[in-house]
C-alpha cells in the first residue's frame, strides 16, 4: 500500500509543522517568560509561516497497485 503524491505530501507538511510546533513549545518552556494565550498562538503562527510548504498538484495518471488517497 502506498501513498498517492498528493497525501503524502501532506503527511510530510504535517510532520514539518508539528516539528516547529513542539520546538517553539520548548523554546517557550526554556525561556521562562510568560506568555498570554494570545501572544503564544501568535509566536506558533509565525513559527509555522516561516516553514516552506510547497503545494502539490494532484495527478490525473491511474497508478498500479493500491494507493490510498
């Protein structure tokens, strides 16, 4: 079983964002300032802008074998 290109790519955005999510948690944790609810929803936004996301365009081409979409 595989992935079509298309939600795979996602499943890699994913992991992307959750990964810059959790590091700005610790960098947070770390620096012991405190934060407003509004303030860390902000900083996780721009965390997750700064990431490089390319959009992938789905295939019109029938693939082989079983793939999940």
């Amino acid at each position: 079983m595989s992935f079509c290109p298309h939600c795979d790519g996602q499943r890699f955005d994913r992991a992307q964002v959750l990964r810059v999510l959790r590091a700005e948690r610790e960098r947070l944790r770390l620096s012991g300032a405190p934060c407003t609810a509004d303030e860390t929803i902000r900083l996780a936004i721009e965390a997750v802008r700064g990431l490089e996301l390319p959009h992938l365009e789905e295939a019109d081409d029938v693939v082989d074998g079983e793939v999940v979409h």
